[in-house]
C-alpha cells in the first residue's frame, strides 16, 4: 500500500486565471475566467487518480499546469518536493521528463508529416541524455511492442493506423522519457467503445509494469471507476469532493457527486426502478462569474441561505471519512446492482 512518504505530486491552492479583455486594438481587462480556482491534492507512487467533472471545469487546465503547459496565476505544483510551476530553464527540461501526458485526441495529437518512429522518438531529440543516437531506433521499437504495436511499422505515417493503434503511439512517445507520472486527458473519449477497453487495459497493464503514477481525467464516473485508486471530483474550478474509490462511488457526500452517480447507466435494468435518479437542471454557471459561497448553490436542491454566503471547504466532514465541500454533506449509500 501507498503511505505517505510515496508522495510524489504535490498540488497546493493551484490558481489558473485567463484575462478576459475586450477591444481588438486596445485590449481592456474586463474580468477573468476562473478556469483552476484553488486545487490540493496530492498524488502517490503507482496510483491513479482519477479527476471528473463536466465540460469546462478545468481539467485540462489542470492537466497543462502540471506539465508546466500554462504557468499558474498562483500556487504550487510540486515534484518530488520542486515546484515546477516556478521552473525554468534546465531545471524545467529535467522535471519534465518525470512527467508526460496522453492526449484525447489521437486524431489530432499526432503529426501526421511525422513518421511513427520520428513521434515516439521526438522525446529524445529534446532529451538526448537519455538514449544516444545510435540506441534511438532499437528504443523506439521497443517502446512499441510495449504498448501492443508492429515493431516493423516504425516508418508508417499517423494516417496507416486506426484510432486505438494511434492512441498506443501517444502512450509509448509518453513512455519514451521513462516518467513516473502520466497525465492521461480524457485517453479513451475519443475512440469507439469497443476500442476503450482495450486501451483502458493497456494503460492498466503498464502502470503496473512500470509503477506509474497516473491522473486519468474523464467526463464522467463510470470511465475512471475501474481505474482510479482514488478520485476527484470538480466543479467550476474546484475540487468538491476527493476519496478512495470506494467511498466515492458506494458512499458519495456531495450532491454533486451523488448527481453524477445518479447518471451513470445501471447495466441491469431491473436495477434502475430502485435507484434514485438525481436530475441537475439549469445550466452550468460561467467560470468568469461563479456563484457567491458555494459554487453549485445554483444547481443544489439542498441550498439553504449559507450556501450562497459561506464558501464550504473540502474537508473530512461528520460520518465520512473523506474530504467534501458541502455546508450540508451526508452520506448517501449507493446501491450498485449487477
Ligand atoms: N487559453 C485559454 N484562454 C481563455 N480561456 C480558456 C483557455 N483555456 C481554457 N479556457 C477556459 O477555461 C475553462 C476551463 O477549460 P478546460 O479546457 O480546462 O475545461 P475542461 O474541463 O477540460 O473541459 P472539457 O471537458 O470540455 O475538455 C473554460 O471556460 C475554457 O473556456
Ligand atoms: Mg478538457
């Protein structure tokens, strides 16, 4: 089991703001879009945690700012105790390496002017410390048999694979560099159902090979259940509720959480007439103008007055044993049949 000294990922009050402006010459700040509002987590050794939320949450917000893709408003991403975030130059490139990330779409994430061999082997061109010319074309056709593909179709061309062939060309060019963290973007949403499966399982199967650590980011619950060890869930920016897997799916706390569980399709259907079916009306709020308080007041059937006054911080509330950020958390058991 992961203990405490495994941390390998601290993420502190991470604060993502984009200027909103107005003009086309003269550009006026006339707000900010709150894409990451204050995010802590942490992340252990070989697990996976899984991050949810709906469109615009700010995930893959979250995601580039771990990989130093977008600096932070404010806040720490730290790595094995280094702060990423305020990295530069030689210490950036060297933090880098430890950390990768799989695209959702591997339609659009690949060069298609790149052959396969060039793709998987670009991380070495930036980190040539880690394989010598000479080595790259061996590492190369190594990296693919790992992740499942035709070592000889190293000269192919994005294009000549389809999508799950392309998306294991995504995860080995992540493997290239050897990390100990990969941050999967939604990996699998863009690909055909039948194909998820066998790209979840590969993924599945090389974290153990290779004892990654993963944040896996999908739209909904029923994606990173089998997966995650641990998941979070967000909400216009923020993290509501965070737990092990177990007390998220079978004993969620948040409405928001227990909303989306409602959702998830029960594969037997004599198992739907004793579930309660939580509808969320109304839209999702702008990230430029959050509610006051609580953020998911608005969408909440359980809002009283203090939600829109009193933010609730995601902390160990009564009867769970696992952060919420709910004024009114109550532990809702979740009958899962089939
Ligand atoms: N470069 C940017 N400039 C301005 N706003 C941005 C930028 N990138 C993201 N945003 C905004 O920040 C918010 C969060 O976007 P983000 O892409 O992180 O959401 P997401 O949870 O990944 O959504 P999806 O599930 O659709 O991928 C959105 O309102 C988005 O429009
Ligand atoms: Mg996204």
């Amino acid at each position: 089991m992961a203990s405490q000294d495994d941390v390998i990922l601290e993420v502190r009050d991470l604060v993502k703001h984009f200027p909103l402006t107005q003009g086309i010459v003269l550009k006026r700040s006339i707000g900010a879009i709150k894409a990451v509002d204050g995010v802590d987590f942490d992340l252990r050794r070989g697990e996976t945690l899984g991050v949810v939320g709906e469109s615009g949450c700010g995930k893959s917000t979250l995601a580039k700012l771990l990989m130093a893709l977008e600096r932070p408003t404010s806040g720490s991403v730290r790595v094995h105790g280094e702060d990423i975030a305020s990295a530069r130059g030689a210490a950036l490139k060297r933090m880098r390496r430890n950390i990768q990330m799989v695209f959702q779409d591997p339609y659009t994430s690949l060069d298609p002017r790149m052959t396969v061999g060039d793709i998987v082997g670009e991380p070495f061109e930036i980190h040539s410390e880690v394989a010598p010319k000479g080595d790259r074309r061996r590492r190369v056709q190594e990296l693919l048999e790992v992740v499942g593909l035709d070592p000889e179709h190293i000269n192919r061309y994005p294009h000549q694979f389809s999508g799950g062939q392309r998306q294991r060309i995504g995860i080995a060019r992540g493997l290239a560099l050897q990390p100990e963290i990969i941050v999967c973007d939604e990996p699998v949403s863009a690909l055909d159902v039948s194909i998820q499966a066998q790209v979840m399982n590969l993924l599945d199967r090389l974290q153990k090979e290779f004892n990654l650590a993963y944040i896996f980011i999908a739209h909904d619950l029923s994606v990173v259940r089998h997966i995650s060890d641990r998941v979070a869930v967000m909400y216009l920016g923020k993290i509501v509720e965070l737990g092990a897997d177990a007390e998220i799916y079978d004993h969620p706390t948040h409405p928001y959480t227990q909303a989306l569980l409602s959702a998830v399709p029960v594969p037997d259907p004599r198992g739907r007439e004793n579930r309660e079916r939580i509808i969320l009306t109304g839209d999702v709020p702008s990230p430029a103008n959050p509610p006051s308080g609580c953020r998911f007041r608005t969408r909440c059937w359980k809002a009283q007055e203090i939600c829109s006054v009193e933010e609730p911080l995601l902390q160990v509330r009564e009867g769970s044993g696992h952060p919420s950020a709910c004024h009114f958390a109550e532990v809702h058991d979740v009958v899962h049949v089939a």
